[in-house]
C-alpha cells in the first residue's frame, strides 16, 4: 500500500483543524515509513526526525485544480490509497480520476461533520468513495443510506506528553496571570465554526449571571469573536469576571485547562449534534471535570462515569450542573480521573495505526 494524505491547507498553523492532519501525518508515516507514506499540501515543512515523502501543490487554492495536480502525483508515485479531509477537493479528484486518467485507487474520505445540506455532490462523493472514516457515531447514523462503502467510525487523539508535566491549579493560574481564589471555568478553542455558528459561549455568558463569584477564562478566540462576547458580556453585568485571550500555543493551552476547576464543552444543539470536538480529548487528558452538553456527538468519548452533562443551550441547566459539580469536588474528581484514564490509550499513534489496518482492509 502506498498512501497519500492529501490536503489543501498551508502550513504552518497553529489551529486545530492544522494540527490534527500533521498529528494525523506523523502518526501514519510512522506506521507506514517513508516508502509507503505521501503527505500532500501547500508550503509543507520537513518533519523533524521524519523522512517523510513531501507532493507539494502550490498554485492559486481551489478545489479542481488541487484534484487535478493531485492526481498528476498520484499517478507518477503508484498511490494506491489517497486519504482525505476535505470533501470539496475528494468530490473532484474522483470526477476527474473517472473521467480522464482511469487509476485504479482507493479514495478514503475522513469526516468529522455533517454538512447542513447534503447537496448532490456530497452524495456523489459518499456514493462513490472506497471508504469513510468518521469521527462519530452519530455521523456514521446520517451517512449510512447514502454510502455503498464501509463507514467506521475512529474518533480523535491526544498527544498526551503535552500533559505529562502537571501544574498544580494554583501555580499554573499565577503563571497565567488568572484570579487564584475563585472558582474557574474554562473554555479553550475558537469561538465559532463553519463560518458563523457559535460554539456555545452566549450560554455561559447567560449562566454566569446566575453564578455569583464565579470567573470563566476562554482562551483561542479571534479578535473578532473576543470583541463580541466581550460586549455581552458587558450587557449581561459579567464582564468583570470573564477572561478572553486569544489563541495560544498548544503546550500552554494545556496550562490554561490544568488552572480551571470545572471545563466547559457547550455546543449548541445544531451542528455539533453529531460533530466531536478534538478539545474534547484535551479536556480529558488535563485531569479536570468536564461539563458538556448533552449531544449525541460525545457520548462515543463521554459518558456519566467521565463528565457531567446539562442541556444544550439551557442556561439554566448549566447553572445547575456547575453548582452541583463545585459543590461536589470528589465526584468531580473522580469522574476526571475516569477521564483522564480512559483517554492514555487515544493517542495519535493509536489512531494512525487503526486507519492503517482498515486502509488494508479497502
């Protein structure tokens, strides 16, 4: 087998989304060493300490003229598996491999959403892919009558070493410049996706008014969203205890969830109904009880043994799961520690290996 991940985006970047495809990469050259592994993009750096065979596609980004460079590539290296995120660019690499050059290769879709409108040619896509790998249970649900190939569903990883080294709460707030004693919530991530859907922080901000002496610290916001919230914030009489900071590097975005009492994964019920979040992994690995909302998208990852749950977008009902959860602090930590057990095996390494093994299976 020789597997090309194939990407549009440029490097470096330090969002989420950057990071979890060069996880993503370092994971399965690891797997399949430098001979049977292809990692595809814009201004790709050398991975240090990794041989990896590098196809640059440069040029103007759009979606055809990417699938067609690609499988330019793909026809001079014998690619047999090309492994993709990006529906847009694998709709028409299989066009253009269909109608003009014929290879004979698997193409492996990944999808970690569902797109609100399943449009002709995500079904065209989902009809003619070799495989799909999902990050959920509750995307495989949606994608099942449209698909002819197998789904499997292999949620996220973590790079546990990022919380090898674990501050106490007290000294990792004083380095961070954050309140030392009141109760602290933690949000870490954008604030939006998919253009303008929220993630869920109009709902903390509401909640808060409710929960005197409490500080939220939301960290990775663009300027934009900070400049949003932060007026509501003001609206809602909570602006003096909430902190926003713009996106930081993922070793101290680890500092900042180790410094929290409680981690909160708000989504909305829209979207995020079947989508899971990679900081759903982070929170895990951090060691502090997690509030989420109640979504079908978590409960691959989260259960009641792991996290406590409220409502998506009741406000009242994160009132009471924070409350309760403060106010019982070894329930909290023992369901952290459920959590913080179960995700050492949900490593990048883990995953890589398990797309491998059903890559040769396609």
């Amino acid at each position: 087998m020789k597997l090309l991940l194939a990407t549009s985006i440029k490097y470096p970047s330090d969002l989420a989304n950057r990071q979890q495809v060069t996880y993503m990469a370092n994971a399965l050259y690891d797997v399949l060493g430098p001979d049977h592994f292809f990692f595809g993009g814009r201004n790709l750096p050398d991975v240090e300490g990794r041989d990896v065979a590098l196809i640059r596609i440069e040029g103007k980004k759009t979606a055809m003229r990417f699938a067609w460079r690609y499988l330019i590539q793909i026809r001079q290296y014998g690619i047999t598996h090309v492994y993709c995120r990006e529906e847009k660019m694998l709709f028409w690499m299989l066009v253009c491999n269909r109608l003009w050059y014929r290879i004979p290769v698997c193409f492996v879709l990944e999808s970690h959403f569902v797109p609100t409108q399943m449009s002709w040619w995500w079904r065209y896509m989902l009809h003619n892919v070799s495989g799909v790998i999902v990050t959920s249970s509750a995307i495989k649900k949606v994608f099942e009558p449209l698909c002819r190939a197998p789904i499997v569903v292999a949620p996220h990883g973590v790079a546990v070493d990022q919380f090898a080294t674990k501050d106490e709460k007290s000294a990792a707030r004083t380095g961070l410049d954050l309140p030392a004693d009141v109760p602290l919530l933690g949000y870490t991530g954008t604030l939006h996706t998919m253009g303008t859907v929220g993630k869920g922080m109009d709902v903390v901000l509401l909640a808060l008014r409710e929960l005197p002496g409490v500080h939220v610290v939301a960290v990775g916001g663009e300027s934009e969203d900070i400049a949003k919230y932060g007026e509501m914030a003001r609206v809602q009489g909570v602006a003096d205890r909430v902190i926003f900071r713009e996106r930081v590097s993922r070793n101290v975005l680890a500092k900042y969830q180790r410094a929290c009492d409680l981690l909160l994964l708000p989504m909305p019920a829209n979207q995020y109904a079947t989508m899971l979040p990679l900081k759903v992994f982070d929170y895990m690995a951090s060691g502090r009880p997690i509030v989420a909302s109640r979504l079908p998208s978590v409960f691959d990852v989260l259960n009641e043994n792991n996290a406590f749950f409220f409502t998506p977008g009741d406000p009242s009902s994160l009132v009471s799961v924070v409350r309760g959860a403060l106010q019982d602090a070894e329930l909290g930590e023992m369901k952290a520690r459920v959590a913080f057990e179960e995700v050492q095996h949900a490593t990048w390494d883990a995953r890589g290996a398990r797309i491998v093994e059903i890559l040769r299976e396609i």
